[in-house]
C-alpha cells in the first residue's frame, strides 16, 4: 500500500481463482515498513478495488473470479 493515495479493498484469490478473503478500506500507508495483509491461505492473485466496492459487489469468499478476453 506504499505510495498509494486512497483507500483499496484488497481481494485475495488461490490459483483457482476462488475468493479466499477480503481486507475491506484497507487505508494508504503512513508508516516504513508498511503493514503486511494476509490472505489467510495461500493465494496467487490479488485485486485491488476502491474502498467499499467489494460490499457494493457483494462478493464472499468461495465466489470465483472469472477473466473475459
């Protein structure tokens, strides 16, 4: 979250591409080093979403990201 200007929900997800967690409003970093966020299990893609838009989503771990090309 370093140099990061605004809020972010944060979403983890394994390399399935399920959800696992969700680190809702996590807030810019203000402090060196900055705090880490964990996931809860190992996961392999992380997106970063403005803070609230997770909730707005209604999105729940299990919930699969899928990729439209």
């Amino acid at each position: 979250m370093k140099n990061t200007k605004i809020p972010l929900d944060m979403l983890f997800f394994d390399a399935d591409r399920k959800l696992l967690s969700v680190q809702h409003d996590v807030q810019p970093c203000t402090a060196d080093p900055c705090p880490p966020y964990s996931s809860g299990a190992p996961a392999r893609y992380v997106l970063e979403l403005n803070a609230g838009q997770s909730k707005k989503l209604g999105v729940a771990p299990g919930d699969e990201m899928t990729i439209h090309r």
